[in-house]
C-alpha cells in the first residue's frame, strides 16, 4: 500500500490520517498528518519503495530505535515506527513531531533576503540549542548527515532530525554511504579518509552549521556543488575565513569557537560537545575594558592562527600534489618501459637454461626516484635512474642590475625543452657510464607526457673526452639542455622512446 493524502495509519493505541506531503528526502516522503483520538499534528516519514530489501530496512529500523532513545527538547521525538509487520496492509513509517516553522535552511534563506546578520544573542541561542541536542544525540550515536536541511524549527525551538546514515561510534564509515544532495558540504575530513565514526566528525559539521548561521554563507567556496572531488579537495586543504572577517559583529570568542570546531586535525578540534557548550557560556555580549583587551587579544591570536591553518593547509595541498605528480611519473615508467623490459627479460630467462637475468626494482626511500638494475649473466650490471622533476627542487636566486641597484629575485626555473616542461629526467648506464638518457616532456592538454630517448657524444670541443655515447646526470641537467642543438663540446641526439635501445644494450652487455 502507497501512502498519500486521506490514507489512515495506526500506532499501538491511535489513528492518523495523512494530510499533505510536506518533504522529501533520500529515504523517502515525509507528511503531515493528524491524530484523529487528539487533533494533535505529527510528521509521518515513510520508506519509498526503492529502499526496502531487507538489509537496508533492518539497518533503517535499528537506526531509528537507536534514535527514540534519545531525548531532548532539540531533538525530534520519536513517538513509534512501524517495520511494515504490525500492520501488514502499510508500508514502513516513523510518526514523530511535527515542526510548525520549517528547516533551519528556511531560516537562513530569509536572514539572507533580509540582508542582515544574526546578532550575537540569536547565534549563543542558535548554538546552545543545537549544542544541547547534538550532546544528547552523541550520548547514544554519530548522527553522519548534520545539516541546516536536518534541523527543523518548532515555535522558534530547533530540532534536530533525520537518523538515516547515524551509526554507534566507533563504526567505520563510507563516504559514498553519504546521501542527500549538499551532504558534501559538511562531511569531515577524517570522513574521506574512512575513519571510524567518531562525534568529533558531527562536530565538525555542526561547525560548518555554525559558520552559516554566523556569516550566512558556505566556508568553502565551491563553483560545483555535485562535484565529489572538488568538495574533498575542499575539506581537506582549503581554510575558511575567519568569520568575524566576513561578519565584524560578531564576538571574538564565537569566532575562535567555530574555527576550532573546523580544524582539520581532529586532535586541535573540540572533543566533545561539553568543551563547546562550555565555551558558549562564557560568551558575553556586554563587555568591559577588560573584555575589550581581551577580544583584541583573541583577534590578533585568532588572526594568526588562521594564516597558521591556511599555511598548514597549503603545505598539505603541496605535498599531495607532489606525491600525485610522483605517481603519475612512475605509472608512465611503469606502463610504458618497466612492463616491457620485464616482458623482455623473462622472455629471454625462459629460453636460457644457464642462468637467468635478474631486473630489479630499488628501493622506494624517496617517491621521486626510480632505480632499477639489470644484472646479467655476464655479470655486468646496467642501471636506470629516472628523477620527478619537482618545483621546490628548482627554486633559484638570481641578482639582476636594476640601473644599479642590485635587485634579488627567487623563483622557479623548471627545466624546459623545446617550450615544454621536462617531468621527469634520467639515464641508462654501465659501470663504464656508457648509455643514453630517458625523459619525459609535458604534452600538451595531457596531464600523461611523453617519453623521449638522448644519445650525447663528445664533439670537436670537449676538453675531456667522455665515453660515449652517454647521458647527462641529473646534477648536469639545467646547464646542458640549454646547449643541445647549439655548438658546443657535445653532440645530443634525440629521438622517441625506442625500446630497441634498451635491447641492444642488454644484448651488447649480457655477451
């Protein structure tokens, strides 16, 4: 049976009939609906269709019981749900309060239209409510999907709702199990991460609530909304304004209070509702000399933790970027020489019964360095070393002469080859140091390059004759491309990765 306007549902004692829809979510529609014993109005929620094979429904209902037994004038009362077995002939529904004045969402569109902010007393109401009800729901579980959406607003009371995703604590955690378009907006970052579910994860997203209620905007800026990566990309790395920046109103202390509940680090964040009710408490509206040398105090302290974070943050962006770009460089090793010189070798091993050629791989001490060694049976030993080329080890300090003033300047000076990026540089070599040197260039509206091979010989103006033909070392790299195709004291010769080349040396080394 579908349940819709007119459709009469039971609980142990009294009868409802459904008025209207009045919502709908991930799990289903919610309605209004009347006690027909009391005239009293209650929210209907009921389970669509989609949702009810049995593991999901038993998960829906433990979750639920989980939340009646939690109780608190800011949370939602559970008054009965029905599994779909008591009353066969309906489908499953929770009957709850009904909330008269809509959505916190509601709430901050209408602040937003009136274009004014919440004043101080409206926020330490705002948060100690919504403090006291998450403190009641952490007692029992993890709520997962804290929201404005989720927090409903009774005679100027709110109440937080919707159990659907909460699990006990200590539960790990799957960030795809997030429903409900905007849940990314407020998805901590140990979530992403599959952690294991911990109140401290509601108290960054009751953060983020704060921070709405407090600036009336989003603390992270992003273009799409449906977009999973940029959103993890955001809760991880970016670091909001501090919202006093944005509303100069609002005190220092309810600042500092929503960007400790925002900190990345779990272990700088609060840990448990108690701390931060604690902290409301202490907020005054009215304040002294004193409280005036204080709040400047915790501004210029706040000031600086936040460029703290921001630098901390960016200094994470920075090394997750280089360890992708480090990656990449060593799938396309990986895939495009490594896979075929294994093929090779165990090709040849297989037909040779006297011994074999052992190729390995070195050690992963550092991520941008690949190593590998070719012993043969001769016993002769060929080796490959290939760098990722990295920004940081390429920053320079160059003097200039500006109408004779000494001017220095630091910057970055990538190696570049023929107008484009070298990402990753490296050779082939025997004891003798005789080889070729292996290389990847950017390619353009790519983010894979493309792999080029170099023979160097000595030229009519060396000085030093080198064994040839060779690679130039890493160390010889920024001064030596400059010279290719010039005269000077050697001759460079490039062309496309030929895996040939590698061949004729294994073949010419292993005799």
């Amino acid at each position: 049976m579908i349940i819709k306007p007119g459709t009469i549902i039971k609980d142990e004692s009294s009868e409802y009939v459904i008025e209207k829809i009045i919502g709908e979510g991930g799990f289903g529609f919610v309605y209004k609906a009347k006690n027909m014993t009391n005239g009293l109005t209650y929210a209907i929620k009921t389970v669509s269709t989609s949702f009810q094979d049995d593991s999901k429904l038993a998960a829906f209902e433990n979750e639920i019981n989980m939340a009646t037994k939690i109780t608190s004038p800011n949370v939602i009362n559970y008054k009965f749900t029905h599994n779909g077995t008591t009353f066969p002939e309906l489908p499953p529904y929770i009957i709850m309060d009904y909330a008269d004045q809509g959505t916190l969402t509601d709430i901050l569109k209408k602040q937003k239209l009136s274009g004014k902010f919440f004043d101080n007393n409206q926020l330490l109401q705002m948060f100690i409510q919504l403090s006291n009800g998450m403190s009641a729901i952490n007692e029992k579980l993890v709520h997962r999907d804290i929201k404005p959406d989720n927090i409903l607003v009774d005679s100027s009371q709110l109440k937080i709702t919707d159990f659907g995703l909460s699990k006990v604590a200590g539960e790990r955690t799957r960030t795809m199990s997030f429903k409900g378009y905007g849940t990314l907006k407020y998805i901590a970052p140990e979530a992403w991460n599959n952690d294991k579910n911990t109140i401290q994860m509601d108290i960054y997203a009751m953060g983020i609530v704060f921070y709405e209620l407090a600036t009336l905007q989003h603390p992270y800026k992003v273009v799409n909304d449906g977009d999973v990566s940029l959103w993890k990309e955001a809760h991880l790395y970016c670091i909001p304004d501090n919202p006093k920046n944005i509303n100069k109103h609002i005190t220092p202390s309810i600042g500092s209070l929503i960007m400790k509940m925002l900190e990345k680090s779990t272990s700088k964040r609060f840990n448990n509702w108690d701390e931060i009710k604690q902290y409301l408490v202490t907020d005054k509206t009215e304040k002294s000399n004193i409280d005036d040398i204080i709040d400047s105090m915790l501004n210029t302290r706040l000031q600086k933790d936040t460029t703290f974070q921001k630098e901390k943050a960016e200094e994470e962006r920075k090394k997750k970027e280089t360890t992708d770009f480090c990656k990449l460089v060593k799938y396309q090793y990986n895939t495009s020489i490594f896979a075929l010189l294994n093929k090779f070798v165990d090709n040849f091993n297989s037909k040779y019964p006297n011994g074999n050629i052992k190729l390995e791989v070195g050690s992963n001490y550092d991520e941008k360095l690949i190593r590998n060694t070719i012993t043969l049976v001769s016993g002769k030993v060929l080796t490959i070393e290939l760098v990722a080329l990295l920004e940081r080890d390429f920053v320079r300090t160059r003097e200039y002469n500006d109408f004779g003033e000494i001017i220095t300047r630091t910057q970055v000076e990538m190696p570049v080859l023929k107008n484009r990026r070298i990402f990753a540089w490296g050779r082939l070599y025997s004891n003798e140091q005789i080889g070729f040197n292996i290389f990847l260039l950017e390619k353009t509206g790519e983010i894979y390059g493309e792999w080029f091979l170099m023979e160097n010989t000595n030229s009519g103006f060396s000085r030093r004759r080198r064994p040839e033909p060779f690679g130039f070392e890493l160390s010889e790299l920024e001064k030596e491309i400059q010279n290719i195709n010039v005269m000077n004291r050697y001759n460079s010769k490039i062309f496309p990765l030929d895996m040939n080349k590698f061949y004729e040396y294994i073949f010419r080394y292993n005799s």
